[in-house]
C-alpha cells in the first residue's frame, strides 16, 4: 500500500474506532488521560501494520493492542504508586463522565457501573467489551485470552448478577 493509501487507512481506523477505544482503555488505566496515552501508542503501531494482515480483524487487533498498553500502563502506574506511597505521596485516580450524556443517561450509567465494580474484574471486562464496544464473543476471546465459551460464561455470570443487584435495588426503593 502507498504511503497515501496507508495514511488514509489509519485516519479512518481513528475516525471510526479512537472513541470507543479512548473509553475502554480509561475504563483499564483509571484516568481518561492515560487511556488516550494507550489508545495513541495502539495508533502508532497500527501505522506500522500490513493492512492486508489485519483485513477483517481490525478491530479485534486494535482493542487486544489497545489493552495490552493500558495494561502495562496500569502496572507501571502501580508500581510508581507503592514507590510513591512508601515516601508519602498520594496517588488518586479518577475518570471523568462523558459530557454528552444527559442527566438521566448519567444516572442510569453510574448506578450500572457501581454495581459492575462489585463484580469480579474478568466479567467487568467482558460485558464493557460485549456491551459498550459491540465486539463478539470470538473478538472478546482474541483481545482478552478467554476461551469463547468462558466468555459466554463470564458475561452471563455478570449480567445474572446485574439483574440480580438491579431486582434488589428495586425492592429497597419500593421498601422506603
């Protein structure tokens, strides 16, 4: 491919694929702005890439690329946590809320991802990927290691949970 026609090629793989990655990496590293520091390294590497390599898996390579570097930089920012601890430093994390969204979206969005940080992380991560991101179970199992039918599992498991926690939710509020 040119250098043109490559250019282009990832101009629209940003176009079509840097917000939703930008979420999911903050979603990993715990600061939006790490997780565009993620999502700018997948971009680079991906300008390095055949496209004919990837024809069809887009996609899948850019989030399991994308969560590998939000991943090393998560463990290198807890590594420089328990240094900075240990001198007296406080280290806090924080993700700012999409703008965008209206009051009633926030709401519902925060009372969901509360109840998903109850959850154990592996099913976190599936049902962001699975309903966030729209990818497939297959994609999941390439980006994150799980095997198709653990995927299928973990995601049930979480949103059995969900329901669960969202029934009794409910039957406190109709209580009070």
């Amino acid at each position: 491919m040119t250098a043109p026609g490559r250019a282009e090629w990832v101009r629209e793989a940003m176009a079509t694929h840097e917000r939703g990655l930008v979420s999911y990496a903050a979603r990993i590293t715990g600061e939006v702005e790490r997780g565009r520091d993620a999502v700018q390294e997948t971009f680079l590497e991906l300008c390095g890439q055949d496209p004919a390599g990837l024809d069809g898996h887009l996609r899948e390579w850019l989030f399991t690329v994308c969560r590998n570097k939000a991943l090393d930089m998560r463990r290198k920012e807890s590594r420089m946590s328990n240094v900075a601890s240990q001198v007296g430093s406080d280290t806090g994390v924080s993700v700012e809320p999409e703008p965008s969204l209206a009051l009633e979206q926030e709401e519902t969005l925060s009372k969901v991802l509360s109840s998903m940080r109850t959850l154990p992380e592996s099913q976190q991560e599936v049902l962001v990927l699975k309903f966030r991101h729209g990818l497939a179970y297959r994609e999941i199992s390439r980006v994150t290691g799980h095997t198709i039918s653990n995927v299928g599992y973990l995601i049930h498991m979480g949103v059995t949970a969900l329901r669960a926690k969202h029934a009794e939710d409910l039957t406190e509020g109709m209580a009070s």
